[in-house]
C-alpha cells in the first residue's frame, strides 16, 4: 500500500511539474522594443515598446520566429514605416489607430484578422499578399486615407466592416473566386470606388454592403447570387447600369435612393413577378428584360415612379394586369407580336397613357396590340389594322359604344373585353371572313361578341340588309325605304347597306345590289382591298420599291416636287421632284399623266395638279377619283373634293387603303 501511495504522489508531483511546464512557454518575455509570447509554433508579439518612428520587426524573439503580432501591439503609436518579416503568418488586430503610413507585410502571411489597420488614418496604400485567405471583420475600418488596395488572389474570406468607411479609397475592386459572401457593412462609405467585379460564385450579398459607393457606375451580378441584402446599394448616386438575374431573396430597399439607369434582367427569369422587382421600384429609368422571358406578372412594375422606358423580349406571351400601371414617366410601351395575353389597366396613370396625341380614334395602342380604350367613347370605334391583341376589360369604360370594327390581324380578345358593359353595341364589323374569325380566340365573358354575329366583310354580310341570310332584290328595297324614310335601319343594317363605303346609304347602293343579284358585279365595293378600314395607302418612295404611308406625303412649298419621309431607316434621298417620278411607272388618259405609286389590292395613282394632290384609281383605262388633296397654310393636305367629309389627310386615310 505504500508503495502504491508513494507512486500516485510522484505521479501527481509530476503532472503538476508538467501544467507549470506548459503555463512557462507562454509566458510573456521582452526582448528589445517587443513584448512577445511563445508557444509551439513560434512567436507572437504583444507589444511595441519602442519610440522609433521606422520599425523593422525582427525575424525572431527568444530564439523563435515570430509568427504573429498580436492585438494592439501597436495600438496608436506614432510609427511611419514597418516592414515585417516573411516569417509571419497572422496579424490580429496589431495596428490599430497607430499613425503606419507604409508597411510591407509578410510575403507568406495568411490571416490579417479583426480590426488590423482599423482607424489608421495615415495609410493610403497598401499591398497584400496573394497568400491571405481572410481578412477580418474591421480589418480596415475607417482606414480614411487610404486609397489603394488589391484583393490577395487565395482570399476565402472577408469580413464584416473590412473597408467601411474608406472614404477615398479609389481603386477598382476585383473579387476573388474564392470568395461566396460580401458580408454586412463590407465596402459601406467608400464613395470613391470606382468599379466593382464579382466572381460567379458569390452566394450572399448582404446588408448595407456597398451602401454610399458613390462612384459605382455598374454592378453586374454574380451568377451564383441568391440573397441581396437591406440597403446593400443604398446611395451609389452614379449608378448607370445593373445586369441581374433571378434572385431568390430580394430585399426591399437593396437599390433605396439609387437612380439605376438601366436594368437588364438576364438569365434565371421566366415570369418576373412583383416580388422579384420591389428593390428597383423606385430607382430603375430603364428596363431591358433578356429573351427567356415569357411572362410579365401582375403588377409586376407597378408605380415603378422613374421608369420611362421598357423594352420586352420577342419570346413574351403574357402580361398581368397594371403591369405597369402607376409609372408615371413611362412615355411609351412596345409589345411583342408574340403577346397573346394582355391584363387590364396595363399602361394607367403613365406617361404614354395621358399623352393625347399617343391615341388614336379612341384607342392607345402599344405595338400591335390595344391596351386601352378612352372613356365614354361614343360611336363606332375602329380597331386600327395591324392589331393582333386586344387587352383584358378594355371596352368596360365604353357603355356608349354603339359599333365596333376590328381587323383581319386581330388573333385574341381578353378576358371581359366586350361584355355586358357594353349595353349599346350593335354591331360587330369584322374585316375577313368566318373562317378568319373562328380562328380567333376570344376570352371569357365576353357576351356582347359570342352572343352576336359579325359583319364579315369577306363573308357576304354586305348587302344583307333584312338579315335573312342572302343578299336579294327585298335588300335593295329596303335600303330605298329607308332612303325614303319608310324604315329606320339599325346600326348594323346601316353598315351593310353602305356596299360602295362612300359614308352614306343611298339609292346607289340599292341599285349595286341588284346589279349584284344579277351578276353584274361579282362583290360589293366595300368588299374590295383598296377600300378597306383601318390601314393607309402606301406609297413607292425610291425606285428600289421602298413603300411608306401616304400619310407622310406632303408637297415641297419651294420646288412644286412630292416630298416624303421613310419612317423605316433614315435616308439622305428623302425629296424625289416630278423628273424623279420618270422611273416610276405611269400611264397618261386624256392629257394627264398619272405616276402610280404602289397598290393594295389595285392601283394607287397620284397626280401633281398645280396645289392639287389627287389620289386616283384606275379600272378598265378610267380614273377614278378617290380624293383630290390641297396643301394647306399649316402644312396639311386636307380632302377638298370626296364623299368622304372634309378631313385631314391623316384622318381621311383612317378610312381607305
């Protein structure tokens, strides 16, 4: 038993030998200017003693190489210039608020830790080694001066308030691929940086990250993003460009009192939704959203305040309602031919709604397609050619709407755009056949269409004045009663009486529709392709066969040519005078030589006429005339001789092609 003691003693005599042992090695020692520790891996500085203002640290202390330098081993001493040896491996907060204005730090360091350089005012450059892989939290903080720095090309990561508050730091930063997160407050208040480069795999972004760089002019996403922070790019005043795509967490306020030029909405999105938005809704001026995209969500803009400008990829087929309603400076919208779907309320309370001179006959068109409808509209509304889409609701405003005209191009018609809102349509004029209509796809309630059938044009609904199916001798008579004031005709009845489209029922028309019946005329006049609702006539510009709207003749005030201007690329040969017009072809009756300047469906001949613009067609070598145009005082060529009332010539071509 006593030995037994005697050995449990020994045992224990030597355990605490060896505790005391291990305490000693890291002891605090000095040697020279340097209070130090050691420990196994070598030295680590604690403290600076010295008073000298250029220090060159030495590569070892107690016969070890000093691996590290500890926190505030020069907390606000007054040194200029340090060089530290390659020896080093980390530094952990050692220079904090001291007045270093140059340092050479160790070529193998590996961690500049928390609060480094945090508060040297003096240190405008700095080189770090590609062999750091962290840089703490405050590492740099409040380094004020301090204007040039490089990210090390092994770095992992990088800390909370790393370069907060650099005010004058100037240089552009290159992220390195090691690095997934860009954490709180990491650049906040350098104003002065110019450019910022992300690797792809950039995971986080977050809060108040790069709030008040100033100077930023574009930030392009990384790839790999998924979460934006609150205010991560509060304040950058100089903000042209941002190329995002689909975030996953999009925090309100990432972009706050950022004045974003243009938004380019790339890869990731299918549909963009409200939620993927809200961080630019009240920065970005301009949108571009990349191919891929082929859904525009409900509100997906709405009071997107700056926006004044939008432009859609062709591959879109849908947009929500109010999409972009609310964008007050939003001046104009184009939409895709491939839009099959349109909300209601898309384009309210904007810019490009509340310009007048943007409607036209009632309708605000946004390309191809009619987004809305002014109202109160009175009358007969003529659905411009070329319309492929008509929006959701769009007619409910528009109770007094007593006849509506739509074109062969039209292909959709949305959800309650004609229904029973619509208690005074009478009739539907549809401008192709049965067939062309049943192709159409017409949305949910709309009764005032499915519950009625259309005037074809192409269909034999001219003529068809007692609607009994068939265009007889009893149709011509009731157009005479009607003349004579025997019978009222409905709007419908109107319309379809009207077979030479001349603005008036009359004994003409009657006596067509018996030369019909007898096979005199194979179709009705308004069944013809050069009188036609909806499109102008076109014009040949150039011998090369350039086509434009007729709507941009005028006549040269000076010269007595006929002027035009090509609205689809700009041109330098935009004046042709009458010795021009010989290589075009023309044909001359009964002294008169008339230039023809292209056709839909026939010719469409044009003649100088001293002030006279005369608009002809020719049948069998005889000319008749459509219109006969004079040059106005302002500037307009107004319809002086024509069945047609007396209009400009914009609005006179409204009605024939």
């Amino acid at each position: 038993m006593k030995v037994k003691s005697f050995i449990a003693l020994l045992l224990s005599v030597v355990l605490v030998a060896t505790c005391f042992s291990g305490i000693m090695t890291v002891s605090a020692d000095t040697e020279g200017d340097y209070t130090y520790t050691v420990d196994a891996n070598g030295a680590t500085i604690t403290a600076y003693n010295g008073k000298a203002s250029i220090v060159n640290i030495p590569k070892t202390l107690g016969g070890q190489p000093v691996v590290a330098i500890g926190d505030d081993a020069f907390f606000s001493k007054s040194i200029s210039t340090v060089t530290m040896p390659d020896t080093v491996l980390e530094l952990h907060g050692a220079f904090r608020y001291s007045d270093v204005d140059t340092i050479t730090l160790s070529k193998n360091l590996k961690v500049l830790g928390d609060k480094t350089f945090q508060g040297c005012a003096s240190l405008s450059e700095i080189v770090i080694p590609d062999t750091v892989t962290t840089i703490g939290n405050k590492a740099f903080d409040s380094c004020e001066f301090l204007t040039t720095v490089n990210m090390p090309n092994l770095l992992k990561k990088l800390g909370e308030y790393a370069f907060n508050n650099c005010k004058r730091l100037s240089c552009e930063i290159v992220v390195p691929n090691g690095v997934t997160m860009i954490p709180t407050y990491c650049f906040h208040g350098c104003k002065k940086i110019p450019a910022i480069y992300f690797p792809d795999g950039i995971v986080i972004i977050d809060e108040y990250a790069f709030s008040g760089c100033e100077t930023i002019a574009e930030i392009q996403m990384p790839a790999a993003l998924d979460e934006l922070g609150f205010y991560a790019f509060q304040n950058c005043t100089s903000l042209q460009t941002v190329i995002t795509h689909k975030i996953t967490t999009l925090n309100l306020y990432a972009f706050a009192d950022s004045p974003i030029k243009e938004l380019c909405l790339t890869g990731g999105y299918t549909t963009i939704e409200y939620n993927d938005m809200i961080a630019f809704k009240d920065t970005a001026e301009q949108i571009s959203i990349s191919s891929g995209v082929t859904a525009i969500g409900e509100q997906a803009f709405l009071n997107f305040t700056k926006l004044q400008k939008v432009s859609l990829p062709e591959g879109l087929t849908e947009i929500g309602d109010r999409a972009f309603g609310g964008c007050g400076e939003l001046s104009g919208l184009v939409i895709p031919d491939n839009v099959t779907k349109i909300g209601s309320s898309v384009v309210d309370s904007t810019r490009f709604y509340e310009t007048a001179s943007n409607w036209e006959n009632g309708g605000l068109y946004a390309g191809n397609h009619l987004v809305a409808v002014k109202e109160g509209f009175e009358g007969m509304l003529i659905v411009r050619d070329g319309v492929r889409t008509i929006a959701d609701k769009v007619f409910q405003s528009t109770t007094k709407m007593t006849g509506l005209y739509l074109p062969a191009s039209l292909r959709n018609i949305g959800d309650h755009a004609v229904n029973s809102f619509n208690y005074a349509l009478d009739v539907i004029v549809y401008d192709g056949t049965k067939e062309d209509w049943d192709n159409v796809t017409i949305g949910k309630s709309n009764t005032q269409i499915t519950e009625r059938t259309p005037v074809y044009v192409y269909g034999g609904s001219y003529g068809d004045v007692n609607e009994d199916g068939k265009v007889d001798a009893t149709d011509a008579l009731e157009i005479l009663k009607s003349v004579v004031g025997k019978v009222e005709l409905s709007l419908r009845q109107e319309i379809v009486a009207d077979v030479d489209v001349n603005g008036k029922r009359e004994a003409g028309d009657a006596l067509n529709v018996l030369k019909h019946v007898v096979g005199k005329i194979d179709r009705f006049p308004a069944e013809e392709p050069h009188l036609r609702f909806g499109t102008p006539y076109r014009a040949i510009g150039e011998a090369d066969g350039t086509r434009v709207k007729v709507t941009e003749l005028t006549f040269d005030a000076d010269g007595g040519g006929l002027e035009y201007v090509d609205l689809t690329y700009t041109s330098d040969t935009s004046f042709f005078d009458i010795e021009a017009l010989a290589q075009i072809p023309k044909i001359e009756i009964d002294g008169v030589t008339y230039y023809e300047a292209g056709g839909m469906g026939g010719n469409l001949l044009c003649v100088e006429d001293g002030s006279f613009l005369v608009i002809s067609d020719i049948l069998d070598e005889e000319i008749t005339e459509i219109a006969r145009l004079q040059l106005q005082e302002n500037g307009d060529l107004l319809c002086v001789s024509s069945n047609i009332e007396e209009v400009s010539l914009n609005s006179l071509f409204q009605l024939v092609r």
